[in-house]
C-alpha cells in the first residue's frame, strides 16, 4: 500500500489521525484565527503551511531513522496531487542499502497518460551527475533526448556552450555560440574592433587558435599563428579555409590528397575529328616569339594574377599533347617517306655504280684493242 504524506494534514482541525511533537508540548492559535493557514515558528502564515525561523526555516521529510535494501528501499518522499488527489509531481530521496552517507535525488512528473503513473523525468546522483530523461546518467549532465539552449531567438545576444576557460567566461575557444553575427561558431565571438575577432586568450601560454563560423558566406575556417595575448583580448584570426553555399571551396595554402579526380565535361578529343585544324608549326613558332607562352594557355603573368581552373587547365593540356601526338604521326609520316625515298637512291646509287664500274672495264679493253692493231 502505498503511503502518501500530506505536510498539511498534519495540521488540519481535526487532529485525530495525527500526532504534533513540540517543545513545550503545546499547541498555540495563530494571530490570525479566521485563516486556515498553519505556521510552525511564526504567528501569522501567509500559506496553508509557512516554517518559520530567524536563522531560517527547516521541514525534514525522513524514513525515521530507518534504513533499507536496494531490493525495497524507502522514499522520504514530497507529493504534490491534483484532480481526484491523482499525483501530479513528486520529489524524492531514495535511502536503500543503509546509505548513511550517498542519495539519489529524484523529481517525477505525471507522464500525462489516463492512468496516475509518475516517470521519473530529472536525477540526481551522489557522485554529481545529472540526468535528464535518463535515470542512471553516467556523466556530470547526462540527457535522453534533444537540447535546446538561447533566448528567444539564435539571432538575439549570443547564446552560447563552453568549456570552462581561467576566468569562466563564455569569451573562450572551448566555446560553441550562435549569434546575429553567425548561425553557429565554435571558438569565435565577434568583436566590433578586431575582424573576425576573437576575444579569448590565455595570457601566458603561446596558443594557435583555430576556430569555424557557419553564417551566409558558407562554412570559414579561421586560425591564429601562435601568440601570447592577454587574457579576453582580441585576437586577429586570419581566413584559412571557407566552402561557400555554391559549393565552391577556398583554401589559403597547401593541399595533400592520395587523390583527387576532376570531373568536367567536354574533353579534348575533338582534336582528333577529321575537320580539326590543326595549327601550323610555323604559326606556332610564331606565337611563341612573339608571346613567350603557347597558343590558348594563359600567360605566367595571367596565371600569378588570376590563378589556374586545375579542370580546364587538364584539358588545354591534354588538347596540346593531342595536337603534339599528331605532329609526332606527321613527322613520323614524312621521315617513313624520307626512308623510303633514301633507300630508293640508295639503290639506284648501287646499280649507277655496277654500271659506271662496267663503263670503266670496257674503257680498259678498247685501249687494249688499240694498242695491239697500233704495233
């Protein structure tokens, strides 16, 4: 059966379900006896019941003195009841296994179905942690369910989570925060002074900061080179990396990938159709001479200044070494003809010479000839 304490009742008219300890043994009227108001140490309640002490008042809810198991512990217990005395809320102290030293603070609320059953809704451990939605948290606040944090708008102050800096501040870079300034940021406070300035330092140690802020220029990626600053001074953080809502992306500095893959549409094999006009050599040699670079590639000038399309620089590339790879055919085409035209003389050289040769032995027998008819 389960047994309700009602604070109140016990100093209802009618006493003869209850006992009163005092002192004196004795039970005085209030000041104001046409109230049904009870005061304990004072004369003239403001509520039903009113505790009352110079050094400030004391209601004990206990076990009295008892102890219990973990298998049925007791609840020093206060209930708050509404409608057909259905319990609304309750707030308890769980006493089990003769814990003299440890609780287990507990607030249930009625969890709005047709039946009078109580959930317990909020915890509290002896070792600190706090639950919500969760009876047992395992960590200092341990939550079942979502969170939502701010005032009435994550566009009004700032509104902010952080990791406890030296000075317990909310201007740390342990901070999470959504602001007019951002829709969300970690590590960074606007500051009116500084751009993109961040108020939060350590003032001995020399720190790098890097921070995000998510607002409509896309998601930033800030960084500080390593500084001593003050402690909540502003210091100047400097874009580093920044993904645009267009998908674009910006990076200030280096890049290292085990790949990257480029898509982008139409290639360069038109310079292999039949109708491409491929240019001329001499053209080519010309441009060059006259503007150091190759034909439909930008100039260094134009590259320092304006920087590289790596997807359509890959392409000119490619159409260059096409446009290479058919000069290559070509040059491999007329020095094939060469070859065959070298050896054609070649042979046609060989026989001029079997034929000279013979020239020259006939030349030998006719002064032969006429030498003998001479004698």
């Amino acid at each position: 059966m389960k047994k309700t304490i009602f604070i109140a009742g016990l100093f209802a008219a009618q006493f003869a379900s209850a006992q009163l300890y005092s002192s004196a043994g004795v039970v005085n009227p209030t000041s104001t006896p046409t109230s049904k108001n009870v005061g304990i140490g004072v004369h003239d309640p403001h509520s039903n019941l009113e505790v009352g002490d110079q050094n400030g008042g004391k209601i004990t809810i206990s076990t009295g003195g008892w102890s219990a198991s973990s298998a049925n512990p007791k609840y020093p217990t206060l209930e708050f009841a509404g409608y057909l005395n259905y319990p609304k809320a309750r707030i308890t102290a769980t006493e089990e296994s003769g814990n003299t030293s440890g609780s287990k603070f507990s607030i249930l609320l009625q969890d709005d179905t047709n039946t009078p059953s109580l959930v317990e809704r909020f915890s509290i451990l002896q070792n600190g942690n706090i639950g919500m939605g969760n009876t047992q948290p395992k960590e200092k606040l341990d939550v079942s369910g979502n969170i939502l944090v701010g005032g009435g708008s994550s566009t009004e102050g700032i509104n902010a989570l952080a990791i406890r800096y030296e000075d317990g501040s909310l201007s740390n870079w342990g901070s999470l925060r959504s602001s007019a300034a951002s829709y969300m940021s970690f590590g960074v406070k606007a500051d009116p002074n500084t751009a993109d300035g961040w108020l939060s330092s350590n003032g001995t140690l020399n720190f790098s900061k890097v921070s995000m802020i998510m607002n409509d220029d896309g998601i930033r990626f800030l960084s500080s080179p390593a500084q001593i600053r003050a402690l909540n001074s502003p210091v100047t953080m400097n874009e580093i990396m920044k993904i645009a809502p267009n998908g674009n992306a910006l990076l200030q500095g280096k890049l290292e990938a085990k790949e990257i893959k480029v898509t982008l549409t139409p290639t360069a094999d038109f310079v292999f159709e039949e109708n491409y006009d491929l240019p001329k050599l001499e053209e080519v040699a010309k441009h060059i001479k006259e503007k150091k670079h190759l034909p439909e590639i930008a100039s260094a000038k134009v590259m320092e200044k304006e920087g590289v399309n790596v997807g359509e620089f890959q392409i000119k590339l490619l159409q260059k070494i096409e446009e290479l790879t058919l000069y290559v055919i070509e040059q491999n085409r007329q020095l094939k003809n060469q070859q065959e035209k070298i050896q054609k003389l070649e042979t046609e050289n060989t026989d001029l010479g079997k034929t000279v040769l013979d020239i020259k032995q006939l030349k030998e027998e006719l002064i032969k000839m006429k030498s003998s008819v001479t004698h």
